[in-house]
C-alpha cells in the first residue's frame, strides 16, 4: 500500500512539473511542420500593461523550449513570424534578435540581426490583446526593429 502511495505522488508530481514547463496559451500551429509557436507574458505588473515576454516553441513530440524576449513596455511590442522555407521557421523579435526553428522544432540558432532584410513569407505578428494572451494576427507586417539593444547570451550578426 505504502508503494502504491509513493508512486501515486511521484506521478502527481511529474505532471505538476510537466505542467508547469508548457506556454499558457495555445499560440500558433504550423500546419506544415507541426510546430507551435507560443507568445507568454510573464511578470505581468498587477496593475500596468507592461510585462516580461517569453517565446515557447513546442516541436510536434511535446518537447518545449522557452527563450526570453524583449518585454512589453506597455505599447505593444511586436513579434513576427516568418516561414524561411518548407521546413523552417524564423522569429524575430522587437529588439532585432532572430530565432530560428528547424523542422522537428529544433531552436538551430539565436542571432542579433539588426536591419537584416527580412524574409519574404510573412506567416503573422505576435500581439497581446487586453487579456496578455498574444495571438498571430495576419496582414501588413509592421516595423519589427524597435529596440536597438542586443541582450546578453546572444549571437551578433556579421
């Protein structure tokens, strides 16, 4: 019985801690790849619109990967979502910093990329609504390099 009982909450746990390691939101499915990309606000102030933001890509087998970007100072910060061929995906961010995702969801590398053309496929751009829940809007991509500061652990471009 007492065997029974461990095993019951060292499941419990594993779940708790699955759980904690998945994005809040259900964020963008590639119909391609199978990949799903996922804006998360974090540290969101009680009473401000500014928060930490995190980039989470789920690769189709449930593995997560969760990489800091720049955070929402209140005027909605973009993120745009580009596809750089059948396989392949590209985020970048507001700060200039390009992550790009290989087929099986992957993260092949994180680049500060300042004024680099941008790809030509423009899949959408990560916005929060009034609820800190970022969705992919479609359309007009809009000025993606806002913030000039390359943050540390980056790789810089050239």
């Amino acid at each position: 019985m007492a065997a029974s009982r461990h095993a019951v909450v060292v499941l419990c746990a594993a779940f708790a801690a699955c759980g904690a390691s998945l994005p809040q939101s259900a964020g963008w499915l590639d119909p391609k790849t199978g990949i799903r990309i996922v804006v998360d606000a974090v540290d969101a102030h009680p009473s401000l619109r500014d928060h930490g933001r995190t980039l989470c890509v789920v690769s189709p087998g449930g593995a997560v990967q969760r990489f800091a970007l720049h955070p929402e100072n209140g005027l909605g910060v973009p993120c745009n979502l580009y596809r750089l061929d059948a396989q392949r995906l590209l985020v970048v961010d507001c700060d200039g910093v390009w992550i790009t995702i290989g087929a099986g969801g992957e993260v092949e590398s994180r680049r500060w990329c300042w004024r680099r053309e941008l790809p030509r496929e423009f899949l959408g751009c990560f916005r929060a609504e009034r609820d800190r829940v970022y969705r992919l809007e479609q359309g007009a991509a809009p000025e993606i390099y806002l913030f000039k500061d390359a943050p540390d652990g980056v790789e810089r471009d050239g």
